[in-house]
C-alpha cells in the first residue's frame, strides 16, 4: 500500500488540521504514505522531524482567498468580477501545473490510492483529476462544507457554483468519505449514496484528565476556553453577561483562561488570562484545572451548514480535560447534539448574554448537576476520542489492512541515521516566485505609497489652512485644551496611587483580628516588592509567593504551617511596608502554602523530565489552580525552599510564567543556570533567611 496524502497543509505541529493529519499518519507503517502538499506562502508552515523520512513536496498554492478586495457596497460586484477574472486565470495556468506535478510524483512514488482533503478551491479542483490520471481510488477528506470556505474567502458567485460542483462530484466518486462529524457522514450518504465515516480528532487515552467534580465549582469560578474566535459574536455576549454582573457568579468572581493563537477581543487583563498556543497534553492539564469549559459557536444563518456538519476539534480537547462544557451555540449544531446525547455539558441556544450566563449559573448553584456534567464528560473522551476509535473509523475510511493489529498503537516514522531527508517547509525560493507572493507584495508597496501619500497631502493641507488667522487661532486653543486635559489625567492618575498608597499603610481588621501586629510583618516580601520598584519593573503585576517550607511562610505571612495547603490572597496580606520605602500600591502579591514538603537540593545534572513525574501532582494542580485564579504574572520562589522550585518550575513551563527566585546574598546563582532552558528565569539577591 502507497497512499498519496494530497492536502494544503501537511501534517505538522503548529496548526490544528497539521496535528490531526499527523495523529493520521502515524496509524499507517512507515515508507507506505506521501504528501504532496500546496500551501498557503503566508502561512508558516513546517513539518517536524519526525516525518523528516516522509517523502514530501511542497508547492505554493494559487491565491484562494480574494478578501482583500474592496466589500464595500458599491465596490463588491467590481470585487466579483475581479475574483471571476482571477480565478479562471489561475485555473488556465497554475492549476494544470499544480495537477501535472502532483500526477508525476505520484507515479514516481507509485502510489495505489489518493488521500485528498477538500479545502480550498485548488485541491477540490485538484483531487478527482489527479485520481482518475494515476488510475487509483479516490479517498475525500472534509473538514467544512466548501460554502464556508467561499463566504469566508469571498469568492465570486460563478466560481462557487462551479466549485461546489466539483466538490460534490469528488464526493460522489470518492470510495470512502472522511468527514467532521456524525451529522456530516449521515448527510454525505443520503445525498451520494456514499460509504461516509467520521474520522474526528481523538488522543492518547494517557492525556484523558480525572479532576475530582464531585464537590462542583470552587471558590473562585474559572472558565476555559480554546481556538480560534471564529465565534467573536457569542464570546462578545459572555463578555457582555459577566461584565452585567460585575464578573461574579452567585457572588464567586469569575476568571477566564483563554488558549490559542489570537487573543481575546474586547476584555481585560484583570479577569482573562491569555496563554497562547500550547500543545495538547499541556492545554488539556490547564483546562483540567478550570471549573467550566466554554464553547462558543456561530448562529448566523450564513453558517448554518457548518454548524450542522463541522465538529470543533476544541470539544474533543474539553472532554480529554475532564470538566462540564457549556456549549454556546444553536440547537441543531453538531457539537450540542453530541453533548445532550452524552449529557456532558449545557446548551446555551441562544446567542443573548443572558442565556449563556443563567446556563453557567446553572452548573455553579447545583453541585451534583456540575459533578454528573463532569463524569459524563470523562466517559465520552475515553468511549469516543481515544486513538483506538481514531484507528478503527481510520481503517475503515482508507482500507488500510496493513495497519497495526492492535488499534490505538502508532507507527514510528522518525528519521533513522543515514537516510536521505525530504523538504520540511516550502522553500523561501518557491514562496517569492509564487503568484500569490509577488501579488501581496506589490499591494503592500501600493498600500504604503497610498499612505504616504495620504499623510503628505494632509500634511500640504494642513500647512494651507494655518495660513488663514482665524483657522491657525482656533488649531492653538484647541492644541492647548488637549495638554491641560493630557495634564489633568496625570494627575488623576496620581492622586489615585496615592490613595491607593493610603489605603494600604491602614491597618486591616481582618489582620488585627489575627492577633499581631501589621507593621511588623513581611519583611522579606516587603525587599521583594521594593527592589522591583526601584528597578522600575512589575509596576502593576499580580505575583504569587509559592513555598513549602513552614519557616518561610511563617515570615511571609505570620501564620502557623499546618500539613495541607493554605493560601493568603493580596488582600488579606500584611501592608509589606509600613515603612517609608514603600513597594508599589498598585502591585498584588499573594502567597500559597503547597503543604511540608522535604527540601531537596538543586542539581545540574537533572533530567528534567525524569524529575517533573516525580513532583506530586496534588501539590503541581495545586499551584496550577491557584495561578489561574489569581491570574499571576509571575512566581516567586526561595533557593532554600528546593521542593517548591521544582513545582514552580514545571508550573511556569507550564503557564509560560517567568519564575522569580529569591537567593541569600552570598549564593553562587549559577547553580541555577539549568533552569534558563526551561522557563525564564530572574535572580533576585537579598539577606533573607540562614542558609
């Protein structure tokens, strides 16, 4: 068996399709699978090593996406009728290159069957063609009906029709069809009378999370969330719903975690926390440690077909990380018939901030709905979206009779030494000569000179009108109201730290009731805070202190360790400096007390890995949970306190947090040098404690 993988991205670990193709791949014996991949030339897109012994070309594909063009209402059939022209342009020239090429290495490889995965109009166009040349069965892939495609990319009327044309025809001859979801397979074989199977984006069953739901929401209500914001409407009503209700829910306040490439539009630093992209197993353990899992997902009529048939590969990552969803979306979606059938999460079925935020409620009122919610969710990823799942609705989808005999076990198609290495990206050569390329740079180049020349003939404007007195009076006074009004911010905002600074130095009842004495506390954290004030740094961070060692956070906080872990919110700690040399008012510092642990020693030789299993994991989701909740910005640990350094460290990997370590004056801070390949790393010298 030789399959020709025909798609516009290859697998690879920086994009959601490159991860699942990559799960794919791996199911089939190595030497028995080929890519032919056209890609986007602005994407960065690079396959890893471990498929370096894959043979694989890259091509740059024809521009797709005709978005760029003017919308505007009466510019949008001038728009059309540029896409029309393009189009077929590219169709009469690239496409039949294209087809050629992908012909020829596929008799090259002597390939006896073509895996093509329908995005985009070049590889629709593509797939049957090429098939039907080679002379082997045609195998589709789909990921999204093509009519979000053409919407999304602005593509002319005519050409949509011929291409969705294409598409159906490459579905109706295709052996075996892969789709997205249950919905879509049941669509595809009433509609061509084809063998359809779901193939979704499963995992290990080792990355499936067990957190104890038995006890429901926490104190504070942590919401996850994961992807791309192609449903910005819906996110912008849960925005709207907690921003409604001062951002507490049943009087918890409410932070929200988001992951993945873009950030979150239109919020605040102080309730979400971005983390960016993280790898699977990584985002699963960071959403394991949130209460709820939040879903959003389009209810535009113009997106209705996606919502029918598409299923978000974000729900299979939710379920392996163990919580209740609370899905946000229509009723006839994909996604939320799944959910009620599994009863593993809520339905928001209406896009209005009040809907989603009384299902939210809903799971942070009753615990025993949230706990049912939570378990359900657990038994679906390990029934549904494990790789054994994967492999067998795989098999059956691509006839691959060789492949391994116990279903869920991968193939190794790493590089062995001595073996010719094929193209891991598409070469910078082939990006610049690509039509696609050339075109994006010289409308750049116009776009520029179009500014400039905008802001010269504003600047000539300008210079013309200061000539005339009453116009060069009114630009004066007005130019002078805005320095007072720039004047006046000032200094509201320096009268706010200064109360902010007032308010500190008063004594909390909360800390008098303690039974000791506020000005005598803290002193260590009040060096802290004040080195990072007078280095100008961390001016308005939110720092959490991590420790078990019981005498270091008896100095921090003046409290008795006990045997389990403990925490003093910022609000609740001692003013760190009643003294002159105050730290900064605007800074938060919490402190976690991770329960006594035995203090180890650091050692440059660690495996890191080896010693990151061996961290307890109560203690590790421990300060994961709180980091979340605080919404830190960094972690300070103690050299003396090894036992908590590890933790910190594997957390701030993690969390991408930097990691603030705290030595005594006369340590040689290069011991601690290993800790820079893994997270950054800030040394900070003080008199603190003996040893």
């Amino acid at each position: 068996m030789k399959v020709l993988l025909l798609s516009d991205i290859p697998p690879c670990e920086n994009l959601t399709a490159g991860l699942v193709l990559s799960a794919m791949v791996r199911f089939l014996p190595r030497d028995s699978v080929c890519c032919f991949a056209v890609v986007n030339p602005h994407i960065d897109i690079e396959v890893s090593s471990e498929f370096a012994n894959m043979p694989i070309v890259f091509h740059p594909k024809p521009n797709e996406n005709w978005s760029w063009l003017p919308q505007r209402r009466f510019l949008r059939k001038m728009s059309s009728v540029v896409s029309f022209i393009g189009e077929g342009l590219l169709q009469r020239t690239s496409l039949r290159i294209l087809i050629d090429k992908a012909v020829s290495f596929g008799k090259e490889q002597k390939v006896d069957r073509v895996w093509a995965v329908l995005q985009g109009q070049t590889t629709i166009r593509m797939a049957k063609e090429v098939a039907d040349r080679l002379g082997v069965p045609l195998h589709s892939h789909v990921w999204d009906p093509f009519s979000w495609w053409a919407q999304a990319n602005k593509l002319d009327g005519i050409n949509t029709r011929r291409t969705q044309a294409l598409f159906d025809n490459a579905i109706r001859q295709s052996v075996a069809v892969a789709t997205a979801s249950e919905a879509m397979a049941e669509h595809y074989r009433d509609k061509f009378a084809v063998k359809a199977l779901p193939v979704i984006s499963s995992h290990h069953r080792s990355m499936g999370r067990t957190p104890n739901v038995a006890t429901g929401v926490g104190s504070t209500v942590v919401i996850g969330m994961a992807g791309q914001f192609y449903a910005a409407d819906e996110w912008l009503e849960l925005i709207k719903g907690l921003t409604s209700a001062g951002w507490q829910v049943e009087g918890r306040p409410v932070k929200i975690v988001v992951l993945g490439p873009q950030r979150p539009p239109e919020v605040t630093e102080a309730h979400v926390s971005f983390f960016g992209w993280k790898s699977q197993s990584d985002a699963a353990e960071i959403l394991s440690q949130c209460d709820i899992l939040y879903c959003p997902y389009p209810f535009a009529a113009s997106m209705k077909e996606v919502a029918q048939f598409s299923f978000p590969s974000k729900l299979v990552l939710y379920l392996a990380a163990g919580r209740p969803i609370v899905f946000h979306g229509p009723d006839y979606s994909s996604p939320a018939h799944y959910i009620v059938s599994r009863d593993c999460g809520l339905i928001a079925n209406r896009i209005t901030s009040t809907t989603i935020f009384n299902e939210i409620e809903r799971l942070v009122c009753d615990p025993q709905l949230y706990a049912t919610k939570g378990m359900n969710a657990q038994a679906a990823f390990r029934n549904n979206f494990t790789l054994e799942s994967m492999a067998l609705a795989f098999n059956g989808f691509l006839a691959a009779d060789i492949m391994v005999s116990n279903m869920g076990e991968t193939y190794n198609h790493s590089l062995p030494t001595g073996t010719t290495a094929y193209e891991t990206k598409l070469s910078p050569q082939k990006r610049r000569l690509s039509l696609s390329w050339q075109i994006w740079r010289r409308t750049k180049s116009l776009r520029d000179r179009l500014v400039h020349l905008k802001r010269r003939t504003r600047n000539v404007v300008k210079f013309m009108a200061l000539k005339i007195p009453v116009l060069r009076s009114l630009h004066h006074q007005v130019g002078t109201l805005i320095v007072e009004n720039r004047a006046l911010r000032r200094q509201n905002t320096a009268l706010g730290t200064e109360i902010s600074r007032l308010r500190q130095l008063t004594v909390s009842p909360k800390l008098a009731n303690l039974g000791y004495d506020n000005r005598k506390r803290s002193s260590v954290l009040s060096q802290i805070l004040l080195k990072d004030r007078l280095a100008g740094k961390y001016a308005h961070s939110r720092s959490l202190v991590f420790t078990q060692s019981a005498e270091i956070w008896a100095e921090l906080t003046g409290r008795a360790a006990g045997e389990g872990a403990d925490i003093v919110r910022g609000t609740d700690l001692p003013g760190a400096a009643y003294q002159g040399t105050s730290a900064a008012p605007e800074q938060y510092v919490s402190c976690l007390f991770g329960g006594r642990a035995e203090c180890s020693t650091f050692d440059s030789d660690l495996v890191w890995p080896a010693m990151k299993t061996a961290i307890p994991r109560n203690v590790f989701q421990s300060l994961v949970r709180t980091a979340l909740e605080e919404a830190c910005d960094r972690l300070v640990v103690f050299s003396k306190d090894s036992a908590a350094n590890f933790v910190a460290i594997a957390v701030a990997e993690l969390l991408s947090l930097p990691v603030h370590l705290v030595i005594n004056g006369d340590t040689d801070s290069n011991q601690f040098a290993w800790v820079k390949e893994h997270v950054t790393l800030e040394v900070m010298k003080m008199q603190t404690f003996d040893g």
